[in-house]
C-alpha cells in the first residue's frame, strides 16, 4: 500500500491510570485476574492449572490456607491490588497513590466529551444477570503541540497541523469479564465521519468521507468516537488517548516489555521513512524512545504497511499485559507514584472517567480478564481503488463487528453449552403485549420514517394484534427482541420466527419492563427480515482475515522486510 497523503510515521495511545485512597486493595486479584470471584458467579475462570474447587476447609485449614497463599503469591498479588487498569492502552492498571496525592492526579487528567455530533447508539440492554460489556476506544495523536513532541516525532513542519489518531483500537470486555476481544483500525481505512461540532471553537465539520485518522481534527476525540459507532454499529462507553511523549513517559515508569524480531532491524531509509527502531535478530525489553519506535514503526515490518504495525502494537499490547500480571515490576513505590503521574498526565479521557478513582474502578474489571482470554485483531480489510487506502472487508469485517456487538468472544472459546430444548409460547398471538420501536436513526444516513409503525401493522397481520408502538427514535445495529424473564422467552422465540429473526436476536434482559422489538439499522426496508449472510449461523470465532493473537502466545515475533535489516 502506498504512503497515504496524510504524513508520517505514527504513534499509538497508551494510559495508565494511579489508584487514589485504600479503594479495597484487600479484595486483590489472583494471578489469572479473576478478581477473587466464588466459582459460581457469572464470569468466573480457573486460573491456569487450576483443577477442582475444593471442599471447604475447617477453620486451621483456611488459616493455614491463607498462610499458603500469602507465602506463595503474595508479592505477585499485592504488585496487583496497585496495578488496576491497563498501561497505556493497554490493559492492566498500576499507579498506587496515597489520598493526599489523589486530586493531584484527578488535576492531571484531561477530559473532553465523550462523543461529539447529534447522535449516539443505544447502550446495550444488561443482560439476566444485569451484567453489560464495556467498550474502550483507545486512541494514539500524532500532534506535534510541543517541544517534546516534535523532538520525539520529527516533522516540525506539522507543529501547527492539528493532531492525527493515527492508532486507534477498540478494547471490548464481555458483560460476564471472562474474556477481551481488542480491534485495530488502519488508519488510512475509509470510512463516513459524521457531522460533528467542536466542543472549543463551536466550529461545525459538514459530514463526510475521509481517512478514520483524520476524524481527530474534526473536533476531538469524542469525534473519532462518532466514527467509530458509525462504522461498526458497537455502544463505546470511553474513550482514552495519549501522544508521543505520553508513550515515552509511561514506557520508562514501567520498565522493558519484551519484544521480538526474527531479524536484525532498522526502521530507516534515504527518503526518511522510518521510525528509528534498530533492534539485533531476537527478543529484546523496550522502554522509553524505543518503546515508541516500536510502536510507531511502519517501514520495517512485513510489507511496510499500517497492518504490520498493528500486529506489532498487539504484540507489544499482550507482553506488557504478562509481565503486569506478573507483579514484578510495580512492587517499589517509586515506580508506582512515577507511573502514576506519567499516566495521568498523558491521558485525554471522555467526560466519564474524569477522576482516577472511576479509572481504577474501571481497571478492576479489566484485571479479572486471564491473559489467555485476550484476543487482538485487525479489522478484516481490503485495498481501494488505486491501493491508496482500505476498506472494511465485506461479510468478515461485518461479522467481526457484529460478534463484539453481540457479546461473543472473538477466541472460539466461549462457553459451549448443549443448548436447552425452546420453550413453547405460552400466550396467545392475539394477547401477546410488545412495543415496536423505530432504531434506525443512523448518524449518517438518518433515520427511516414510519419503521416501527410498519413493522407493528405487520404484526397485526400475522396475528400479533394486542402489539403497539413506541415513537421515541433510538440507533440500533441490529434488530433485537428484549423480554423480562424466562417464563416469556418461548413467546419472544415464536415472534421471531414468524418475523423471519433469528435466536440471536433474541435476548434476556434485567432492564425490561415488557417485552420490545427494536428494528435496527439492519432492517431499513420492507416487511420481511432480510436475509444475512451465512444465514443464521452465528460466528464463534473471528475469522482467519482478522489475524487473531492471543493473549499467552510468548512465541509471536514480528517478520522483519528485507529492506530494512542490516
């Protein structure tokens, strides 16, 4: 792919918030970061090599239980009661702070609104448990707005140009926390950018369409946040993003994060290109300015392209995360009190996460995500005309996107259950009670007028005559079927079938109150449910074009191009 008209090599985001005041540090988390869960709650995991709870022990035993437990892990799992939310943009916390740095670190904090423009998605239904997923755009700005940030990215005739979001990613944790799935973008990906409004300036940006990085100097972040629900139909709750010397800082107060080349490398040529990264065939621990030309570094991996670079960001994303969870590296609180102040002076967050105690609350539930329940992917895509820029791949970016709407983990490992035998309906057509809502008001295209209204007369064709409509519009990927408890499912199965739904569509939910149908932008037109690709088969795992890495491989190591070793 060839350079894209927007310059440069560049940075991805990277945050890590402090811990404030003693916020239950004594419920700490397990190495595989269960977060202590009793086996039987939802999202509970094993660690590795764990077998069989055991019985109950008398009370000497749990006594000298917890000795055992202090005695073998307890270094490793106090590093862990300070390590809360991911470094960077990354995952796994570590800042502590004591109280009376605590609004220190919140003043350290910057925060814009969460998402900019005039729309936004419905946020998902909880599910029977009251459990919803939680949703993460982490982004990386190129902006060169100080002296330390054309020193560290070069370019200096691009001091005055608005910042970029040239690394961009997703993090998805499931409402259960059992597993995370973590989406890379291209930057120069094709996509709408819808209308947005610059919170500062009241500057109006008409919608358009344009490279996903450029979506930043429309008004912010919450712009690129906009954008993104655009595109993939997926509710983010946060957004957090970091620049060059935010990288830099955050990446000495950790210490090394293990990467790997299968061959000496040099991420420079005659033309400039390049990030500076000289690294000799093998595995080396990366910090400070290297850590950032690892992370930027284009032209010397694979096909010196932006795909290249995502892998290597994920790769450098998963070691990172194994060696937090090792606790070995945030044990002094020199360490702790310096990545603290580096992480939050580094963060730009929404105005959702305006403190570090919501950053900390936020990073226990990431920590009770084991490592080997992670999954990072590169959204499926193919070139454009001229391979200028790319574009979602048909049906597999789709189902990519779709499977992290839906809750699914993108690892196939997901609980397999045998599925129970559908309940029967047990209230007459005539006497079924559910409100039909219109969610096709998409922030590009607008909504469709009169949805829920067509949908609600097709009912009353198909018998369902007792069903109504709501009028307010909401946005919605994909059309739903929400009920309240068990005794209605078998009566929310039978009017999806007779609408042509499948079972996917249909969702418990602790929130309901009666039972709704919300026609999604999926179903924009007509009276009969179109009909999806791969039928209704629901995706398990995310598909061979999205180059899936998990979490605990510690064999990944970055293909270097010929061009660029020595």
């Amino acid at each position: 792919m060839r350079q894209s008209s927007v310059r440069g090599e560049r940075s991805p985001g990277r945050r890590q918030p402090g811990a404030p005041q003693r916020l239950g540090f004594d419920a700490g988390l397990d190495e595989e970061g269960t977060g202590g869960l009793p086996p039987d709650a939802p999202g509970w995991t094993p660690a590795d090599g764990e077998g069989d709870v055991p019985s109950a022990p008398d009370e000497g035993g749990r006594r000298q239980a917890r000795r055992g437990r202090r005695k073998k892990g307890g270094k490793g799992r106090r590093a862990l009661r300070w390590t809360a939310l991911g470094l960077g943009l990354l995952l796994v916390a570590g800042a502590g702070a004591g109280y009376w740095y605590y609004e220190h670190l919140n003043a350290n904090l910057r925060k814009e609104p969460r998402i900019l423009g005039g729309g936004d998605l419905k946020k998902p239904d909880p599910n029977a448990f009251g459990q919803t997923p939680l949703n993460i755009l982490l982004l990386g700005s190129d902006g060169r707005n100080s002296k330390k940030n054309i020193e560290l990215g070069g370019a200096r005739q691009d001091a005055d140009r608005k910042p970029l979001a040239d690394v961009q990613m997703l993090l998805h944790v499931s409402a259960d926390r059992s597993n995370m799935s973590v989406i890379s973008i291209p930057r120069d990906t094709r996509v709408t950018i819808p209308k947005c409004t610059d919170p500062k300036t009241h500057e109006n940006f008409p919608q358009t369409t344009a490279a996903i990085n450029q979506s930043l100097q429309h008004g912010g972040p919450g712009c690129t946040l906009a954008t993104w629900q655009e595109l993939t139909g997926i509710y983010i709750d946060h957004f957090m993003m970091v620049d060059f010397s935010g990288v830099v800082d955050m990446a000495d107060a950790i210490g090394g994060v293990p990467v790997c080349v299968n061959k000496n490398v040099y991420s420079h040529d005659s033309k400039g290109h390049g990030s500076g990264l000289k690294l000799t065939e093998g595995t080396h621990s990366v910090k400070g300015v290297q850590a950032l030309q690892w992370l930027r570094t284009r032209y010397g991996f694979e096909d010196n392209t932006d795909i290249g670079r995502a892998k290597a960001q994920h790769m450098y994303m998963n070691s990172m995360v194994r060696q937090l969870k090792k606790g070995a590296k945030l044990t002094n609180p020199g360490q702790l009190r310096d990545l603290a102040e580096a992480a939050t002076s580094a963060l730009t967050v929404d105005d959702g996460l305006d403190t570090v105690k919501k950053l900390y609350d936020l990073g226990g539930d990431l920590n009770r995500v084991p490592t080997k329940r992670i999954t990072m992917v590169t959204m499926p895509w193919v070139y454009g005309p001229g391979e200028e820029y790319v574009l979602p791949k048909p049906g597999d970016a789709e189902e990519t996107f779709a499977m992290m709407r839906n809750d699914t983990a993108l690892d196939g490992k997901g609980a397999k259950k045998k599925p129970a035998p559908d309940p029967k309906a047990s209230t007459p057509e005539g006497e079924l009670k559910v409100v039909v809502q219109n969610g096709t008001n998409s922030t590009a295209t607008g909504p469709v007028s009169g949805r829920a209204t067509v949908i609600q007369q097709r009912l009353a064709q198909l018998g369902y005559t007792a069903a109504g409509t709501d009028s307010a519009l909401t946005t919605q990927a994909d059309t739903t079927i929400t009920y309240k408890d068990a005794a209605q499912r078998g009566d929310a199965l039978a009017l999806a079938k007779a609408l042509g739904l499948s079972k996917g569509a249909v969702k418990e939910s602790s929130s309901a109150t009666e039972m709704r149908l919300v026609v999604g932008n999926d179903w924009r037109t007509g009276t009969d449910y179109p009909k999806k690709r791969g039928g209704d088969r629901t995706p398990d795992k995310a598909p061979d074009s999205a180059d899936a890495l998990n979490g605990n491989d510690k064999t990944a190591c970055m293909k270097v191009n010929p061009d660029y070793t020595f």
